[in-house]
C-alpha cells in the first residue's frame, strides 16, 4: 500500500483524536481490544495452515533420480 508510505507522526496523531472524537473513549478500547484479538486469530489461523501444509508436504513420497518414488 504506497499511500501509507507517506503518513507521518502528525498525521496519525490527528486520525487518533479525530477517532477518539467520534467513538469516545470506552468504544475505542473496545475497537482496539477487538482488532487485537482479530490480529491472534489470524495469527493462529496462520500458525495452524503453515503446519497443515508442512504435514501434507512430508507426506508426499520424494522422487528418485531415476523418477520412480520412493514408498
């Protein structure tokens, strides 16, 4: 994403009060506490497929130099 290259310090500091404006203080921590636990599930989910995906891949017989598979 390239536009958020060109966000600096000042410019989240204003998207924060401007945040904390609309949504007040208690809906806030509930929106981050909410974001961070989406965050451990995906981390998790990704955890969990990276471990499916290696399983499969020793399964899969390995071939020979002469193409024929080991069983």
């Amino acid at each position: 994403m390239p536009f958020l290259k060109n966000i600096g310090s000042t410019e989240l500091i204003i998207i924060g009060i401007i945040l904390l404006i609309l949504f007040g203080g208690k809906k806030l921590s509930e929106l981050a506490r909410g974001l961070g636990e989406s965050g451990k599930e995906l981390k998790n989910a990704k955890k969990e497929m990276t471990n499916a995906f290696n399983d499969v891949g020793d399964e899969i017989p390995k071939k020979k130099k002469g193409g024929v598979a080991n069983v």
